[in-house]
C-alpha cells in the first residue's frame, strides 16, 4: 500500500505516464526535456494491481516532440492518459 510507505499513488501514476512518452518521442541518440505534461488520471490504481502503460510519438516541430502515453488495467480499461511536449537538447 503506498499509503503506508509515504509515497502518493497519483504522482506514481504521473510518474508512469511521464517517461514511456519522452522514450516514444526521441529518436535514438537524441536528447529532450519533459516541456509539459496534462492529461487525466481516470481512476486511483489498486496496490498489487497490474497496469500497462504505452507511449506513441505523436509529432514533431523542430525542436519540439510531441508524444502521448497511457495507463491500462488488467480488464483493457483506461487508468490514466496524457499528451506531452518534449524540448530537444544539445549533447
């Protein structure tokens, strides 16, 4: 229970939708910063429940990347989804 360990569920949750998006994004050896995030947290997860979680590359403009990610249950349902815009940065 993350309750019980100080740590809060929903940030998990964004946590889960933040990184599969930025992975999506970039193209190998490309670099970017999370610009931002929104999206919707559709219901609490369940300690011990299975979640999936996916991310797409949506788009790019420059040195924008556009990307999407989402957080399903066991039974196909939606948990959480978001859309995000990643900056690229120089190595």
């Amino acid at each position: 229970d993350p309750a019980g360990t100080g740590l809060d569920a929903e940030q998990l949750m964004w946590a889960a939708l933040d990184c599969p998006a930025g992975i999506a994004a970039m193209e190998p050896g490309v670099s970017a910063v999370l610009g931002t995030i929104t999206g919707r947290i559709v219901r609490s997860a369940v300690a011990g429940e299975t979640l999936v979680v996916v991310g797409r590359r949506l788009a790019a403009d420059g040195s924008k990347l556009f990307a999407a990610s989402a957080l399903f249950g066991a039974d196909g349902q939606a948990v959480g989804r978001s859309k995000s815009v990643w900056i690229v940065v120089e190595r």
